[in-house]
C-alpha cells in the first residue's frame, strides 16, 4: 500500500494553544460531551471571539439548546445560530457559505464534533475544503456508552425473538449531498462498506436502499475489556442481514483514526476496477472523519447515510480527554489527499506498463 498522507497533528486538547480570535463550530446536542470545550474554556478562564452553534432540526425536545446558549454566551463574544436538518443535509449549504466567509476573518477555524451526526462531520468537512486557513477538529470521546451489559441483556431476555432497538428508533430514510455523491461506475455493481451498531434497521436500510452485491462491515473493537462484550453483541443484532450476502469483516479501534483511513483504502483498492463504491458513515465520529478523508483521496466514492427518526434518552455520558486535529492550512492539506490518489494511478500506470512490455518480450 503506498504510503497515506495523515501528516497532520493528533494530540490531547489544548485550549491555552487556541487564538482567542478564532471561529469555533459546535452543535447543540443532547450529549454531555456537547459542552466539553465550553467548559475547558470556563475553566482556563479563556474568551473567544466567535461562535456558530448548531441546532438540529427536526426539533427534538432532548437538545439542550439553552443550556449551550447560555454556556456559550459566556466562552464567547459573538455567538449566533446555525441550523442542519438531518433529514434534508442539502440545505444545509446556505450555512456553509456562511461559515466559509466568514472563516476568512479569523486566524484559526475550530470545528467541534464530540456532539455532531456523523453525516453532518462528512457534510461540514467537505464543506470547507477549500478554506486556506488553520483548521482544528476537536473530539471528546463519551466516558460511558450505551447499552451497558445488564441493559442489553435484559432487553434480550424480554425480547428473545425480536430485534429491539437501542441508542436510536427507525430509520427515516438514506440520504446524501451533491457534493458526496459520485456518478462513477453507473451499471456497476455495488460495493457498500457500513459499520454495524446496536441498530440493526441502519445497516437493513442501507441494503434494502441500495442493493449492493458485496458487503464490507467494518466493526469496533472496543478500546476497554469490559465493553468487549459489544462486539459479539452487535454482530448478534445485526445477524439477519447475513440472510442476503456473506459481508467480509474487518475489526478495527474506532479512536485509532490511521488505521481507520487505512483500512477504507484497502477495501477501496480491492474493489475499484470492478464495483461502484458506497460509503456509509454509521460509525464512530472519527470514523466519519475517514470518511471524509477516503471521500477527497477518491471522488469516485458515493457516501450515503441511514437517518434515525429519534434517539434513545440513555446514549451516552460524561467525556473523557479530548483530542484535537490540527491542520496547518486545510486545503493545503486536502489537496494532499488528491495528490496521494493522483501519485496512486501514476504508480499502477507504470506497473501495467511493465507488465505490458514483459509481456512483449515473451
């Protein structure tokens, strides 16, 4: 595999190393980890200057948009509102634009996904591409998630025979964006990599919705022993989408961002020249972040995403240490990626055409 361009800096949040003149986006969810960089800014006694909050539509009552107003107001000095609706993530390009102009005032832009959908991370991101500027991803993993163990099996003991639902209800529909989405290799059969949860109707609705002919399932291996139990817990949920199609398995730390990326690139090359590829984000934040990465490494991928009609009341809670993603100009650092790609069909030229000439010397 030739090497992956992931030059960027990964390390603990550090809030003294943030200008105060900087642009921060955050969104305001239901999730304690929602206010975790509010509140290390509260602590270190830090004002900013600039945010952009945003609240998700369809409205849902458990979104604790008072409270991060209020917090807000106080860890900057200009705060106002954004909207994404997750069933329509299309509109969400007027605020886009918005974000972008207004980026280009300030010396450092800080996106903050610890509360953000997954698709919305893949959105965002692809959004600002083209931002010349310092860019920082902040991400503050949840202390606990849910279920725990003796809420799983309880609900499986009540319902032996069913599927229930955990962490989110339904699934409204399979979307994606202009930008996401990819015309490459109509008439070819599909290739989907998905990450299974502990809602089985995601991963159903992606098959049901696109139909692919070869299955990639790429699980989490939980970073703590005791949570390793969710492993054989979510392939159990998951089960009946085996009734179609045999999916190849890949495990991988979903905090582990390089081996993430590089997993995405090694099943992206197996099926390139053969399968139109489908993406779908249904992972951990991180894993939308590879997303993200594979996306602009290889255009011709189309990313879709299952969105969930409500959420459970217990999903997780506290944060523990956030991690922070600094690139120095982002799109310098995105036009890496299409460089990498570019540097990837150059170096399968040459091989074909020494093949071709060993061939002709036979």
């Amino acid at each position: 595999m030739n090497s992956l361009p992931l030059d960027f800096v990964y390390r603990k949040m550090d809030i003294a190393s943030l200008p105060t003149k900087m642009l921060y986006v955050g969104a305001a969810g239901f999730e304690d980890r929602a206010f975790c960089f509010l509140s290390g800014a509260s602590e270190s006694h830090r004002v900013f200057d600039s945010c952009i909050a945003l609240e998700y539509r369809p409205y849902n009552n458990s979104n604790r948009k008072s409270e991060f107003n209020e917090t807000a107001s106080v860890a900057f000095s200009n705060l106002e509102w954004g909207i994404y609706d997750r069933f329509d993530p299309e509109a969400f390009a007027k605020t886009l634009d918005h974000i972008c102009a207004l980026s280009r005032s300030f010396s450092r832009l800080v996106v903050d996904i610890s509360a953000m959908s997954k698709m919305l991370v893949v959105v965002l991101l692809q959004g600002l591409r083209d931002l010349s500027i310092p860019l920082s991803v902040i991400y503050a993993p949840a202390r606990v998630y849910h279920p725990l163990k003796a809420d799983y099996e309880k609900r499986r003991l009540d319902f032996p025979d069913a599927y229930p639902d955990f962490l989110t209800t339904d699934v409204y529909t399979v979307v994606t964006t202009r930008k996401l989405s990819s015309i490459a290799m109509q008439g070819a059969p599909l290739a989907m990599t998905a990450y299974p949860n502990f809602n089985h109707l995601e991963l159903l609705a992606l098959v049901n919705e696109m139909s692919p002919n070869h299955l990639v399932l790429i699980e989490g291996v939980p970073f703590e022993n005791e949570n390793a139990w969710k492993l054989e817990a979510i392939r159990e949920i998951n089960r009946d989408v085996q009734k179609s199609l045999a999916p190849i398995r890949y495990t991988v730390d979903p905090l582990d961002l390089a081996s993430n990326v590089e997993i995405l690139e090694r099943i992206y090359t197996n099926v390139r020249d053969t399968h139109k590829i489908v993406l779908a984000p249904t992972g951990g934040k991180l894993q939308a972040l590879a997303t993200f990465f594979l996306k602009n490494m290889h255009p011709d991928i189309h990313v879709v995403c299952p969105v969930v009609s409500g959420f459970a009341r217990e999903y997780t809670e506290g944060w523990r240490d956030p991690i922070q993603i600094d690139f120095s100009n982002f799109r310098e650092w995105v036009g890496s990626l299409d460089r990498h790609r570019t540097r990837s069909l150059a170096q399968m030229e040459e091989i074909i055409r020494k093949l071709g000439q060993s061939s002709d010397a036979r």
